[in-house]
C-alpha cells in the first residue's frame, strides 16, 4: 500500500529574497501564509531588490524572534542584529516597485534602513504590505481574483519531498529543499506527482496548483553559506531534464480558497 501524502515541513520567508523560518504550523491568510513575504527590500529608486542582482543580501540571515525576526550578517559580527516586529505601522509610506505592479507600502523605522544600507553597502529601505494593499496574481492565471504578498506571483510554493529526493540522485553534492523556498512541502508519493494535480487539499484547506515554478539562479546559491555553485547546480542538472520552453520547472505555484491553519502532519489529498 502506498505512503499516504501528509504535509511534511512548512515555511514563511518574512522578507523577500531571504532566508525562511521553519514551522510546525500556521495560519493562511487570502495572500499567503501569515507573515510570508510581507516585508521587501528596496533600493534608492523604490524598485525591489533580490539576490538575483544583489549578492550581498545572501550574507543576511533571518532568525525567530518574539512577534518578528531577527536579521544578522553572517560575515559581519561587528553589525549586531536587527530586530524587525512582523507588522509594521502606517507613519510613512511610499509607492514601491516589484516586477510589473506598483504598490503602496508603510515604511520601517529608520534605524532598519540604517543597518541593511550598511550590511549591503548600498542605499537600502525596508518595507511592509499592509492588508489594505491589493497585489492580484498574474490576471492570465487567476480567474478567482487572488492576492499575493510581496511573493514573485503566487501565495504558495509546493514541493514533493520526493522531487528533490529524485533530483538528488543525479547530483554530485545534494541539496537542501531550502534551497528552492517552498511553503509547503510534503511527503510520499511519487516524484513530481505534484506536477498532475490542479485542485488538492492540505487537511479542510482547499489549493490550485495553478502552474510549474520556473526556477532562477538564486537555486544555484547555498542558503548557508552565500556562496554560488560554480558549475550552476542544481539549476545545471534540472534544466538537462525539466525545462520547458524557456523556464527550468521545479516545484508549483499554488493559490488558496480560504483561511484556516495548517500542520505538519497534515494529510494531502489530490482532487
């Protein structure tokens, strides 16, 4: 009889393009797991930052605090952390740029715009999503009128444990799953057997597996120690097997219907 499909590890990013804090449970909300993704690193003209073309935010470390997390520098002890509150208050506000859409966000407070302009050594500001902001998923993909958080394009990221397993035997050195930043991971079942389903449940929870991810360079940096693949693994190896059109496909993008909480342990049911 086969392993039944049980959520396996859950994860929230606090800050785009930063490290992930690992959970037992949480809460979702219309754009996403509580507290993932709400907060967002800008440069001087107020256009988001990644560590797509900012290498240096891969040095910045996020660890658990109370009500919010702290942000370190893994190369610069002498810069002692920052505690960043999971919310933040409307005092100021600008408009922001992510991709394609232009939203408004509350800014930090000044000290947080301090530290990460000198952990970057560039101008840098830090800033919020309030829930009063709307930020729809891509509209091609999106007929229920979805939300996204400061998320590339889609509330969810889901990973079969045993897609990476997969991918794992063909590497040289194997990967950690926090490597490619998944919210929900799950277990049992057949590699990329998330890559069939559309509509799927995660305990009274109901989820869209709207489409693949298409995976970027940032896969090719080590979340531990900031330094970059020089042979481009794993993204080297997935693309010899996952690409699609242009896009090297790992993991899908996943959209809600609901709010509720989810647990590790959790059982996963394909529709």
């Amino acid at each position: 009889m086969a392993a039944p499909l049980l959520l396996s590890d859950l994860y929230i990013y606090p800050v785009k393009s930063l490290g992930g804090i690992r959970l037992t449970e949480a809460t979702v909300e219309p754009r996403g797991l509580r507290h993932d993704r709400r907060w967002l690193i800008v440069d001087e003209r107020n256009r988001f930052m990644t560590q797509r073309q900012t290498a240096a935010m891969a040095h910045l470390k996020v660890s658990p605090a109370y009500n919010g997390f702290l942000l370190s520098h893994q190369q610069r002890p002498e810069l002692l952390p920052l505690y960043v509150p999971f919310t933040a208050t409307p005092e100021k506000t600008l408009f922001v740029t992510i991709w394609d859409d232009m939203v408004f966000a509350w800014r930090a407070k000044p000290e947080c715009d301090e530290w990460l302009s000198e952990a970057l050594g560039q101008p840098a500001k830090l800033v919020y999503m309030s829930d009063m902001v709307r930020r729809d998923v891509e509209p091609e993909h999106n007929p229920e009128g979805q939300l996204v958080s400061f998320a590339d394009g889609y509330p969810f990221l889901l990973i079969g444990q045993e897609s990476l397993n997969e991918l794992n035997t063909r590497l040289a050195e194997p990967v950690e799953m926090d490597r490619f930043r998944p919210n929900l991971v799950f277990s049992g079942g057949e590699a990329f057997a998330e890559d069939a389903w559309e509509y799927f449940s995660i305990g009274d929870l109901q989820f869209r597996a709207v489409r693949g991810c298409g995976r970027c360079v940032l896969t090719t940096i080590n979340p531990h120690t900031a330094q970059k693949h020089p042979q481009g693994e794993p993204l080297r190896t997935l693309a010899a097997y996952r690409t699609e059109g242009s896009k090297v496909m790992f993991g899908q993008n996943v959209t809600g219907s609901g709010s509720g909480f989810l647990r590790v342990g959790d059982s996963l049911t394909p529709r």
